[in-house]
C-alpha cells in the first residue's frame, strides 16, 4: 500500500504529520508505511477510508491507474493478450477450466480485457486475489459472440433459462455456439449488467431495452478459457495485491454500479416499452417454429 498511502497524502496536500493526526497514529508509523517498513492495521485502514471519503479521494480511479502501471511494464511474446483475472480464493496448481456451469459461457477461465469487471467481483472475499494475466491465442479454436440478442442467448443457454426447452433447434443452437472451442470471447456482464440481463430473464425488459443497454455500457469483453489446451496457453504476469482498504473502495464501486444498471435499465425500459419481444416470446416462437 505504501504507493497508495503516499499519493493520497499528496492529493490531499496533507503532511505526513497532519495525516497521521487525522486518522489517530504517529507521524513515524506514517512514514514507516510510506517506506514500506510496515502496513497498516485494518483499524488504521478503516480510518484512512473515512478519511478519504470525507476528501473525497478518487481512490478507485488511483487502484485502477496503479494496476494499469503494473500492466504497462510488462512485455508480450507475440500472439499473447494482456488480460486481467480475479480469483476469491487465489490460484493454485496449474489453471484449469473450473468455474461454475451457470456462467456467461459455461465452465471456464474468465479473463477480462479491463481490469474494472473482475476487480469488482472479487472484493467481498477475504482470501481473494488479483492478477494479471495473457494468453497465447495463436493455436486455440476460438469464437467471438457479438453484442447483440445471440449474446444473450448465449448467456441464457449457459445459466440455465433454457432448461425447458431441451432437446429443441433453438436450445440446440445456442450450444453449438461454444461448443467445441478452446475460446470463447463476448462482452462483459458487470454489476451492472447483471441486473439489466436477469431483468429480460424476468420479463421486465425487452430485447431491445437489452441490446440497447449492452451498446450504452461499454463494459469490454471477456476471455475464457473453455479446455484445457486454452488454459495451458495462459501465462500469470503478475499478481496484484489487494489490501482490505482497496477492497473496501471496490464494495462501494461495486454498489454504485449495480445502481448504475438499474437506473440504465429503468431508463431504456421506459425510451422502448412497446419496442422489441420479450424472453418467453422469442423462445416461444423459435420452438413453435422448429415444429
């Protein structure tokens, strides 16, 4: 943290003594962690979140320019990617294919072109870590899904919202999509398209409230790694570590963007109420029609 803790006393324009007054430590244990001597206890980083909220730090913009810093002194064979990986656990042992079933595109390593999405994902979790990541693409039999209703009926196939229509053309179709891929490449669900996808799951939004919604948050894409042959193509750069501070500063990042979908969502709702089908209606028609 010694970085972190040094350029939020520069932008607050606080001295070293001044600081360590305002969150109740010793000029000496300021200057310790600025030197990397030490790191602060979670009590001293709880009074140091307090502090740059009523500053009103941009302390999520600062994680992210320091992860982007670590990503720019890196250097990549040809062929590799620079991706960005958050795991709740850590990685241990080789990596694997492993996630959930029900994610966006099945079992897989997911991998982002941003680091924005999985940071997100991971700070409610104590163990977690972060990473930067590539992949040699070269070799791997890889498909990109585009930004659009196959994008999310990708996505619905993969969580399970299509369960009851197994066995049919349509059902059929959207598994093909990944099938038989070492790679699959598609745009980024976040927090705050979580809420806008589950919403045209639940019938509440349209197709294209949901197209529209996935074109006005640019959320980059996801890579993820479908067989082994594309995991053992991935390389770890680096791991990042996350202190419980950051992670308290990615929570409230992560709520606000949730918020950000529903308001998004609510928005475009209303902008294309009488436009577009609903989830049931497109799947409805697309079985009758296979009849």
């Amino acid at each position: 943290m010694k970085e972190l803790i040094k350029q939020i006393r520069q932008y607050t324009g606080l001295s070293q003594t001044e600081m360590a007054s305002k969150i109740g430590v010793r000029f000496a244990t300021i200057n310790r962690w600025e030197n990397g001597h030490s790191e602060p206890t979670r009590l001293a980083q709880e009074s140091l979140y307090i502090l740059c909220e009523n500053l009103n730090v941009p302390i999520y913009e600062m994680i992210i320019e320091k992860i982007k810093r670590e990503a720019s002194s890196i250097s990549l064979d040809e062929g590799r990617i620079m991706l960005y990986h958050g795991s709740k656990s850590g990685i241990g042992g080789d990596i694997k294919p492993t996630s959930h079933e029900r994610c966006d595109f099945g079992k897989g390593f997911y991998m982002g072109t941003t680091p924005e999405q999985p940071l997100t994902l991971i700070c409610d979790f104590e163990e977690s870590k972060f990473y930067i990541v590539s992949i040699d693409v070269k070799n791997l039999v890889s498909v990109e899904i585009p930004e659009n209703i196959d994008w999310a009926m990708v996505v619905a196939y993969h969580r399970g919202r299509m369960d009851r229509i197994k066995g049919s053309k349509f059902y059929d179709k959207y598994g093909s999509i990944t099938s038989g891929k070492d790679l699959a490449i598609g745009s980024i669900a976040d927090d705050r398209m979580f809420y806008v996808i589950d919403n045209f799951f639940l019938e509440n939004i349209t197709d294209v409230a949901l197209v529209n919604s996935l074109s006005a948050l640019i959320l980059g894409k996801q890579y993820v790694a479908l067989t082994m042959k594309a995991c053992n193509a991935i390389r770890i750069e680096k791991e990042i570590p996350l202190s419980f501070f950051e992670k308290k500063v990615l929570r409230k990042v992560s709520e606000k963007n949730r918020q950000t979908g529903i308001d998004l969502a609510n928005e475009i709702c209303k902008s294309h109420r009488r436009e577009g089908k609903f989830f049931d209606e497109i799947v409805n028609e697309a079985v009758n029609g296979d009849k």
